[in-house]
C-alpha cells in the first residue's frame, strides 16, 4: 500500500468551495457535457478566472469515483510525478497501490510505470483531475509520464487537466474538450449574484463586467471600483 510518508496528502485532496460561492449551474453542467464526451477535458486560463472552483463544484456532482492532484514544482521530477499518480489512482482504485512503487525499484522507465498503473485502473469508471499543470509545463519528462498514463487507461477513465497556460501535450485522441477564458467569465447574471452577495447591488453589473473583463477574482473584489 501506498506509504502516507511519501506524498503529502492535501496535494490529494478535492479542494474545498469558497465560502464566499456563487453557483454556477451552467458550468456545471458544461464540465459534465465534456467529461462525458471526451476523454481528456482541458481548463486553461489565467490565474484567478475561477478554473478550480469551476471543476471542483463540478465534480461533486459526478456519481463516479473522482481523484484529485494538485501539482506543484517537485511534480516536474518524473518518478516523483509517477509516486503522486500512483497515490491519485489508489484513491479511486486502491489494487492499483504499490504497482509504481515496485515497478520504480526493478528500474522500469517512468513513462512506462505510467502505463502500469493505467492497466491497473481496469474498466471502472473514474475522472482523475490534475490542477495547476502549468508546474510541469517545462518538463517534457513529466508531460511524458502524464501523456502515457492518459494513453494507456481505459476509455471509461476521463481525465481533467487545469493550467494557467497552454500546455504542449501530444496526446492525439481527436479533439480534447475544452474550457477557456470566455466559458469562465461572469455572465450578467452571475456578477449580479456576485455582487449582491458582497452586499453591492448598488452597483450596475454591466459596468463591473465592462471594468474586469468578466474575471471572476476581478468581479468579486475590485467590482467596488466600478463605483
């Protein structure tokens, strides 16, 4: 079994909505659309456009088993990258514990430890998501290992990658869906919940979204600008 020792478990952990949350039914039911339609979706946008909370309200939703990693700048190490897939995985399938960790010690390229645990994974239904995948952007090793995982697992496994930037995957399996700046910005209904829920109905929602640009970061706290 996977030794908590190795990773750090809130890397691991769907991350909680903000309290300050205005509901986005019709993100939901976008990020649901493309998960079911396409094997990999990818949520790509500047930081603060509401990429994170948009997934994770949206997966609570899903009635299979979801995985969450969140990357950060060690992940660009491909066995370490291989050490917190295997860990993501066990969480929705836990047969799949201990397949990186003894296929690493034989020596095993990383890559294709990647394409072990996606076999392991078997046919049951899973959505993995991996945030902040901008992390790795420079490290073609580690975007090797992911590419493989994704290649390998079974067509009922889908996989969502949030980034901040484009990321260069070669993975060709038709079009990937896809999710960008113009899907995350506020609409005028939106910002006006937004608004009214900081207390600003006083403010004209067109005016905040002519002033953010629609940014969800930008219509919660610098909408009062506006004024």
């Amino acid at each position: 079994m996977q030794s908590r020792a190795t990773v750090i478990r809130g890397k691991l952990a769907t991350p909680p909505l903000p309290e300050r949350l205005v509901p986005r039914p019709r993100l939901v039911r976008l990020v649901e659309a493309l998960v079911d339609k396409h094997r990999v979706l990818v949520v790509s946008a500047t930081a603060g456009a509401g990429k994170t909370t948009a997934v994770a309200e949206a997966v609570r939703a899903l009635e299979c088993p979801v995985g969450w990693l969140t990357l950060d700048a060690t992940d660009a190490a491909p066995g370490r990258l291989v050490t917190y897939l295997e860990a993501l995985l066990a969480g929705v399938h836990p047969s799949v514990s201990g397949i990186a960790t003894g296929a690493l010690a034989a020596g095993i390229p990383h890559a294709e430890v990647a394409g072990l645990l996606a076999e392991g994974m078997g046919d049951e239904p899973a959505v993995l998501v991996v945030d902040d995948l901008e992390r790795i952007a420079d490290s073609r090793p580690a975007l090797a290992v992911l590419e493989t995982l994704i290649r390998y697992s079974s067509p009922a496994i889908r996989v969502v990658l949030v980034s901040r930037q484009d990321i260069p995957l070669t993975i060709d399996f038709g079009v990937l869906g896809s999710i960008g700046e113009d899907d995350l910005a506020f609409t005028a209904i939106e910002a006006t919940q937004a608004l009214a829920g900081l207390g600003r109905s006083d403010l004209d929602p067109g005016r905040a979204l002519q002033m953010t640009g629609g940014w969800v970061t930008g219509v919660l706290f610098e909408a009062w600008r506006a004024a």
